[in-house]
C-alpha cells in the first residue's frame, strides 16, 4: 500500500480505500462485510468511508461492529460519515436534505452511537444546502470538530465556488476549515477533479477521498453482455441505464484490451488510473465480495505501467 496526505492536513490515507454504500447493511450479510473490511485492512487500506444515511444507518451499525470484532488498535485507522439527507424520511423538516445546526448536531452524536465510537475521523457535507446559508453549516461543521467528535471535515459534490466559500468564512472567523472533498471520479467522469477543483489543490490544499471508481462495475466490463445474477446492476434499478448503455459498453470493451496487453483485470487498470492523478489523496473502493477486495487491492501494482503513452491511449477511448 501507498500513503498520501490528504491535502493539505497532517493525515496520511491509503491510496485505496474502501467504502460500504450499497453492501453493508443491505446487500451482504454482516460476516462477509466484516470480512470485507479484514481483507482492505489487511492490504494496508487505512480509511474506511461511510454515511449516515447508507441503508438508513445500517451501514454505520455494520461497521462498529466489525471494527470491534476486528479489534483494530484506533490509531490504525479512519473512519468517516457524512450528513445531508437524513434518516428520518420526509416528514423530518429539519432533518432531511439538510444543512441545518440542529441536524447536523444530532446527526453526528447518533453516528457515532451507531459505529461505537467516541470520535469518527472525517465528516462531510454529503451534499450541498441550497436552503441553508454556508456560514450556518461551517459554523456547524467548525464546533463539531472543536468538540472532538469529528477531527477534520469537508464536503461531497460541492461545486468549487461553495467550496471557496466556507473555506473563506472559516478564514474569516478563525474556525475549522474544511480540508477535503468527496467527488465522483473515474474514465466516464473527470471534469470536476481535473478541471472545477483544479484552482482549489494548491490555493487552499484541498485533498480528495474520490467515489465510484470502477463507475458502479461498469469499468469491469461485467456489463458487456447484459446485466449479470448478483450484481449491482441487478439490484439498483436506477443504474441500469448507465450500466448497460452500448456506447459506454464499446469504450470498456478497447479498455480491456489495453488490460489484456498489460496482464492486469480491467478493475485494477481502472483503479490504477485513478490513482496515478497525485491530486487524489485516496481512491475509495467498493466491494460486494472478498475476491473482489484482493483483486481491486492488486491495482496499485499496475501504478508504473500509468506511462504517458498508456494514458493518451486510455484517454482516446474516452474521449
Ligand atoms: N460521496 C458520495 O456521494 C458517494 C457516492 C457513492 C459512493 N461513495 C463512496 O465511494 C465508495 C465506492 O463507490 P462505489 O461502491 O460506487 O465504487 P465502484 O468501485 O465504482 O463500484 C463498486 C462495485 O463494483 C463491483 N466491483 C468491485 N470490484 C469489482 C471487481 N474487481 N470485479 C467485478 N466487480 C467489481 C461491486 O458491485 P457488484 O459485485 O455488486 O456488481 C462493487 O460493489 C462507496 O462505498 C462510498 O463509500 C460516495
């Protein structure tokens, strides 16, 4: 495994990391999520991203307990959740799709309730509030790492100007200021690191944790033939589309020919891509099962064959 800063702050993240949306909780038994997790950490992943509002709180629930079944010391380890949607559902006006104090207070100490512990790493503003104004929410943000129950925060999705913006208020009141950025990043999504954020790495420091780099399995190639039994596609109905679309599927298909002729998985040259962008502080995987963990974690190995010539290939395709 590989270690970078994340960003501009004093911590170090694995360049692979692992998240639970769409497994832990819902789609896999407790046992094989748990063994999901050994394995990353055991390859050396470090952070272990989350959110309140995967499968309604589940998700966090499954992680407590596979850190404390896992017995991890708490230095070897980070864990993040994030707050926007709420768990509540509709009816909580003041806790759904929100940014609001009073969410974001209650949220973190349920959290944390939930993963059994005293503190998580990072918190993040899974969305941006139109509804609230930023200066509420850095604010928010701001106190709830001054109380020790989160030690860094950031945000997910933001555009780059709200991102500015709370770092600018922060600035301004002397508080916590957001360190890090939660974007989509992978061959069918690239303009927002490459280019909105680009102005942010170096002005104010700002690191990545980045999501969905294999684009939900798509860059796989498990798609090429149709939707597969036991797979993402099969169970998360509003992906389909994206997951089957012929003209993304002809792209993957000359990509794993370029795997092919580096004697890789199309999963690892992805994941290997991703992470040869040194503005990335970490590129979070996801898994449904333990072989995929020990194939996915290979893909740092694949990092030297990221040559210019090999990228201007990879870039053709998707062009
Ligand atoms: N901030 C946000 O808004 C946001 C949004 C989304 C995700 N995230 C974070 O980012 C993490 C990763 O996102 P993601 O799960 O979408 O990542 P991804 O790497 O794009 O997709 C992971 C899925 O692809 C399939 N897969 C993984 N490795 C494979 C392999 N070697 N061969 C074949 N199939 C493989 C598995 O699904 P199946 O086996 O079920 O097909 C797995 O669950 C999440 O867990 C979450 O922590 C954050």
């Amino acid at each position: 495994m590989q270690y970078r800063r994340l960003g501009n702050a004093g911590i170090k993240v694995s360049v692979l990391s692992f998240g639970s949306w769409l497994t832990f909780g819902s789609r896999q038994a407790v046992e094989q999520s748990i063994e999901c997790m050994g394995a990353a950490y055991e390859a050396g992943v470090n952070f272990f991203d989350n959110a309140e509002v995967y499968s309604g709180g589940q998700s966090e629930t499954v992680m407590g307990e596979a850190i404390k079944e896992l017995g991890w010391a708490r230095h070897s380890y980070l864990v993040s959740t994030k707050f926007f949607w709420g768990i509540h559902g509709e009816s909580a006006i003041n806790a759904h799709w929100t940014l609001n104090r009073k969410y974001l207070m209650e949220a973190v100490d349920k959290s944390l309730e939930r993963l059994g512990l005293d503190h998580v790493d990072l918190i993040y503003c899974h969305r941006p509030d139109p509804e609230t104004p930023i200066e509420e929410t850095v604010w928010a943000m701001s106190d709830i790492v001054a109380s020790g129950r989160a030690l860094y925060w950031g945000t997910s999705e933001w555009s780059a100007d709200e991102i500015r913006a709370a770092w600018e208020i922060a600035e301004r009141h002397h508080l916590r200021k957001p360190v890090v950025e939660q974007p989509e990043y992978n061959l069918f999504n690239r303009t927002k690191v490459e280019d909105e954020y680009r102005r942010l790495y170096e002005d104010i420091g700002l690191g990545l944790t980045t999501w969905s780099p294999l684009a939900s399995g798509l860059l796989t190639g498990k798609y090429l033939d149709g939707i597969p039994e036991g797979s993402r596609g099969e169970s998360v109905k509003w992906l389909q589309d994206l997951l089957t679309n012929p003209e993304s599927n002809e792209k993957v298909r000359s990509f794993m020919a370029i795997a092919d002729d580096i004697g890789c998985t199309a999963a690892q040259l992805a994941l290997a891509w991703t992470a040869s962008n040194t503005d990335v502080s970490t590129v979070i995987t996801g898994a449904s099962r333990v072989e995929q963990v020990h194939e996915n974690m290979k893909a740092l190995g694949v990092l030297a064959e990221m040559t210019p010539e090999r990228k201007e290939a990879i870039d053709a395709i998707f062009a």
